[in-house]
C-alpha cells in the first residue's frame, strides 16, 4: 500500500489480485446479493484509489480496506431501491444468474435471513471474524473501536444469532 501510495500502479494490481475475492466475499454475506457485491466490491476499490493519500504509512491494509468496503456496504443500504419492475409493474420474468448454489442453499437462506435481522453493529464483526477470518484486533480497528468493544458486539450477536436461527428452525419444521 506504501508502494501504492508513492505511485506505483503494480502495487495496486498486486493489492487488488489479493483483497478483490475476498471483499467480494464479505460484502456479499453483508448484503446478501452477489450482484451487489460486485458493485460495492468495484466501488471500494475505487475509493482505495481516491483515498490512497490518507493511507497513513506504517497501518495494516486489511482493516482499512475493510473499513472502506464496511462504508460502501452502509451507503448501500440507506440508499437500496426496491427491484426494478417492468413496464407493467410486475417483476422481471428472467433474472441473471449470479453465482452456482451453495452446497446447501437453504442453511445459507436461513443463515443470511438471520444475519440480516442482526443490528449492523453485531452483524459487521460476526462477518469480519466467523466468514473473513480477521482477528478482533483487526476488526476493532476497521471499526474505530476497542477489541473489547468488538469482543462484546460479537458475543451479543452470536447469542442473538443462536436465537433467530433456532426460532427460524422451529418455524421451518413446525
């Protein structure tokens, strides 16, 4: 990032061909819609190029890419518009394929419907720690918090998470 920030172009790809899946990643489990984590995935690298000159030397790239992926994913849901319809009010007949099913695409259904019930300040570091594997170091400082703060949103979500999942099994099987 360094390298980046003094000019260096190759360092970008190099920043790029290392951080592009996994943001993607993050920001789909965020979102919960591929389509949409391509383009926040596209907007969080441009806005690494905007705000290459505030990377503060000496800083750890993951967190701060993070942070700016977190941002846009924010900004993208305050402004989130319902689907688009056709001409005559009804949905699209035909939807473009976003990615091959999961192995099990009614766990990751039921897992990301609860994951979207959790406030945003549970949900983020949930899906920093359990999906992208990033200590709570790192989470805190994406966020601009303590780890112990960190420690205690992911321990609420987690039993909140425990909670929603097993009311979602009990309204699934009963």
């Amino acid at each position: 990032m360094t390298r980046f920030s003094q000019g260096d172009a190759r360092a970008f790809d190099a920043l790029f061909q290392r951080y592009a899946r996994p943001i993607h990643g993050y920001l789909a489990r965020l979102t919960g819609s591929a389509a949409a984590a391509e383009d926040l995935s596209q907007q969080t690298f441009l806005s690494l190029v905007k705000a290459r000159g505030r990377f503060q030397e000496g800083s750890r790239v993951k967190p701060w890419l993070y942070a700016i992926a977190t941002n846009a994913a924010r900004d993208w849901q305050r402004r989130k518009r319902p689907e688009d319809l056709t001409d005559e009010g009804e949905l699209p007949s035909s939807v473009p394929v976003e990615e091959p099913a999961p192995r099990d695409a009614g766990l990751e259904r039921v897992v990301q419907r609860a994951l979207a019930e959790l406030p945003e300040g549970q949900r983020v570091p949930i899906v920093l720690h359990r999906f992208e594997g990033m200590s709570f170091a790192e989470i805190a400082e994406s966020m601009g918090l303590t780890e112990s703060a960190v420690k205690v949103r992911a321990h609420r979500g987690y039993a909140r998470l425990r909670e929603l999942l097993a009311a979602l099994r009990e309204e699934t099987s009963g």
